[in-house]
C-alpha cells in the first residue's frame, strides 16, 4: 500500500508539474511577445501568441451556459475534484507503517531495527497463542516512540480477556524487552472467526 501511495503521488505531482510548466511557458511565450520578435509563424488556433490575448475568450467562457446541463456537469466535475482531493490529503495524513526502530546498542550510536522483522515475529507470537486464529501487525509512531497496532481474529472457543492478557504478558512483552523500550502501546481489535454450524449425532 505504501508503495502504491508513493507511485500516486509521484504521478499526480508530476501531472501537476507538466500542466503548470507548459501553461506558465505558453502564458509567457505570448507575454513577452516572443513569436513576434522571433518572427515565428503560429497556427491561427495557436493559444496565447500575443501580450494582449486573455487565458479565455468570453465566447469560450459563455460557449454552453445557455445550455440545461452545463452547470448540473461543472457542479459535479468540481464535487468529484474536491472529494479526490480531500481523499488525496487524508491518506497522506493517514499513520504510516513505521520502517524501523531506533534501538539502543551500547556503543552510544544506536542500532536501526527492521519494523516489518519485529512485526513478522509478534504476528507469529500472537498467532501461536491459544484462541488467535489470525493477527494483523502494524508498527506506528516514531523510532523512539513506536505504537503497536494489532487486528485478531478469535477462534469461536477463544475467550477475549485471557487473549488479550497473554498478548500483553507475551509476545508485546518479547517485542518490548528485545527492542529496549521502555513502554510499547498496543491498540488491539477483536473480530470473531465465521464457521460453520457442526452437525451433531
């Protein structure tokens, strides 16, 4: 998922960069009257050529007003725009899976531990306790100041408390002694396992 967020990104910005690079370049290319001091033939069609020339002609900004479903369309062009941007902004401010921990080695510099290695391990730990069927993992926060977010799936016979304890006295425990962390906080959703009924004879 992050590695799709940065290609959306990547595109959008260099969309963004190529339109307002060529339009400022046109607006200019007209502004400084450039085509006539170059002595440059221009197709009649060809946008802002000369230093009077506006970025829309009132025949261009009036061509469909008249008509029934030109604003209804420009109302629900700009909604679309603004819901994909405000879309855009959210997932950026979404919390990022945190790609590793500053861990305290000894010699005063410190060792950078693999986010995705510590979170394998504690998805494995947690799954081996009794009543898990699945865990989800995901380390956010900061380097010095990691959270812990964990997503399980309960076996039917699983009892939630004693889950949550052995999470805890366990395999968040392990993950916080062998980082060095003074503290990791966990955030922990429970969903129950689908299965189907059992016939009894």
């Amino acid at each position: 998922m992050r590695r799709i967020r940065r290609t959306v990104n990547r595109v959008l910005l260099g969309l963004a960069g190529v339109v307002l690079l060529g339009t400022g370049g046109l607006v200019l290319f007209g502004g400084f009257d450039l085509p006539a001091r170059w002595h440059l033939a221009l197709p009649a069609h060809w946008p802002w050529s000369r230093p009077g020339d506006v970025l829309l002609a009132p025949q261009q900004r009036t061509r469909w007003t008249d008509q029934g479903w030109w604003w209804p369309v420009v109302i629900a062009a700009l909604a679309v725009l603004v819901l994909l941007m405000l879309w855009w902004l959210l997932v950026q401010l979404r919390r990022q899976r945190l790609s590793g921990l500053l861990v305290d080695s000894g010699d005063g510099e410190g060792a950078l531990l693999r986010g995705r290695a510590l979170e394998d391990v504690l998805a494995a730990e947690t799954e081996s306790l009794d009543g898990v069927d699945r865990a989800g993992i995901r380390l956010t926060g900061r380097r010095t100041e990691p959270r812990l977010r964990a997503s399980l799936a309960l076996a039917p016979h699983a009892d939630p408390g004693t889950v949550l304890r052995r999470l805890s006295d366990e395999a968040v425990a392990h993950a916080r002694g062998s980082a060095g962390l003074d503290h990791l906080p966990a955030d922990v959703r429970l969903r129950a396992v689908k299965h189907r009924a059992e016939r009894v004879s």
